[in-house]
C-alpha cells in the first residue's frame, strides 16, 4: 500500500506511521510526505527518514482553487493507494475529495459524530462529556462527516485540562491510526 502523507505540524502522527512501516507492524510505503506548511517539523520528520517531500503552500498561489489543484497534482503524482490527513489543517475542496474518493484518511480528536471541526477536544470538555476519545475515518465532502473507520474512546479525568485531554487522546490516536491502517494494508 502506498501512502502519501499530508501535515502541517510536528508530524508525531506521521512519526507512528514511519515507526510502524519500519518495524514492520505495517505492510505499507510511505511514497511521499507533503505539507501546506513550509520547514514543518513533520518534514524534517520525513527527511530523516529518507523519504521525499514536497511543499505546496497557499501563499504561493492566487487563489484557493489554484492551490488545490497544485496541491492534488503534487499527491497524485506519487501514485498513492491512500492519502493520509495526519494533522493536515486545510479543508480540501471538493474536487480534490472527488479525486481520491475513498482513499483519503483523517484523525479526528472526538467520538465522531459528536464534536467535529477543528476543537473537537475542546467542545467535548465544555458540553461535560465523561468519555471521548478518537476516529479515524474516510474524508468526505463534509467537516468530520465521512465514514467512521475506527474509534477508541479516552475518558475525560476530573482534573483534565483541554492539552492533558488532548495528550492522551494523542496517544490513543497513533496507535490506532497504526492500527487502522494496517487493516487496510
């Protein structure tokens, strides 16, 4: 299975997924590591590595679409079984979604579909949730509204604040983003 993934940060979600290819705990190659973020800690991640990266990034381009388009070029031109969303934080537009229908895979920081967007764990603390967790699922048209591939729930502790919340969903997250994938695989 190749992959290509997409981040925008500290890349520790795409860390499990090389730790795992390398391992062996996942069939798996990560054909390339591109990000909307220039020098992120996720392409040093990929560098280190060995594999190649590529950045397309949305001040480089006149308008949103365009950056899409670049954006889905860059991908598609690696060939990828699965495109994999690991703390990517663009919404990608509907064509580039139509382009790799049923390929491309997120994380999301809640139980699904309760709190999507982009404060999942936030939201969750504030409606007084006693247990969240993680999703892993197909990226559709929609915010967090794709097909759930897989979940794992986290409970919320008395003294969690929003970032240790957040810490031990991360964990729960890259062994079943791992997990998820090499069922895939």
């Amino acid at each position: 299975m190749r992959i290509v993934v997409l981040v925008s940060g500290s890349g520790t979600n795409l860390q499990a997924v090389i730790d795992a290819v390398r391992d062996g705990g996942l069939d798996a190659e990560i054909a390339a590591v591109g990000s909307d973020v220039p020098g992120c800690r996720g392409l040093e991640r990929a560098v280190e590595a060995g594999i190649r990266t590529f950045t397309v990034a949305p001040a480089d381009f006149a308008s949103r679409p365009e950056w899409n388009r670049a954006l889905e070029e860059a991908v598609a031109a690696n060939s990828p079984d699965v495109v994999l969303l690991a703390g990517f934080m663009r919404i990608l537009d509907a064509e580039f979604v139509a382009r790799f229908e049923g390929r491309l895979v997120n994380t999301h920081p809640a139980l699904l579909p309760s709190f999507p967007g982009a404060h999942g764990v936030r939201d969750a603390m504030d409606h007084g949730v006693k247990v969240t967790g993680v999703t892993v699922h197909l990226v559709d048209s929609g915010v967090d509204t794709g097909p759930i591939l897989a979940q794992a729930a986290v409970p919320v502790l008395d003294d969690d604040t929003e970032e240790s919340l957040h810490e031990r969903i991360k964990v729960e997250e890259r062994r079943l983003l791992v997990e998820t994938l090499a069922k895939l695989a």
